[in-house]
C-alpha cells in the first residue's frame, strides 16, 4: 500500500500507512526515501535514510537503497542550504 501511496504522489498517506505498519523493512523504508527523493524534500530524504540506518538495515545492501542513495548524491548540493536550515534541490 505504502508503494501505490507513494507512485501517486501521496506521500503524506504513504507515512501514516507506514507509521500504522506494524512491521517495516529495509523496502519499506526505501519505498518512503524515494517518494522524498522524487519530491525535492532532501530534509526528509536524510532524515528517513538515518533512520533507518538507526534501526539497523542495511542501507547498501539492496538496489533499491543503492538508487536512492546515488539519488541523494546526484541531486542533493550541500551548498543549496537556505537560512532555516533547509534544503533546496540542486539546480
């Protein structure tokens, strides 16, 4: 549910479908990152990522979190940092 939530765009569905999950894995969390990578929201996308490195998955180990990860790396620019702190896509 959490993957058709997030292919239409409905991220804000997708987290409290995931937050109701009773179980999560590393798809899961991956579902989430990405759905943030596709909307610009970067804060998130580090955010989720360190979550669930904090809840002990694997972030490389599958292809899905490997994407997300290059995601990340190709279109997040440090630099890109407003005033509150936060994140803007790189242009």
């Amino acid at each position: 549910m959490v993957v058709g939530l997030v292919r239409i765009g409905e991220i804000g569905n997708a987290l409290q479908v995931f937050d109701e999950m009773p179980e999560r894995d590393v798809v899961s969390y991956t579902v989430l990152i990405d759905g943030f990578v596709k909307k610009e929201c970067y804060e998130q996308v580090l955010k989720w990522f360190q979550r669930m490195q904090v809840q002990g998955y694997q972030t490389m180990g599958s292809h899905a979190s490997k994407t997300s990860t290059l995601l990340i790396a190709t279109t997040f620019d440090p630099k890109k940092i407003n005033d509150d702190n936060h994140m803007k896509p790189a242009i």
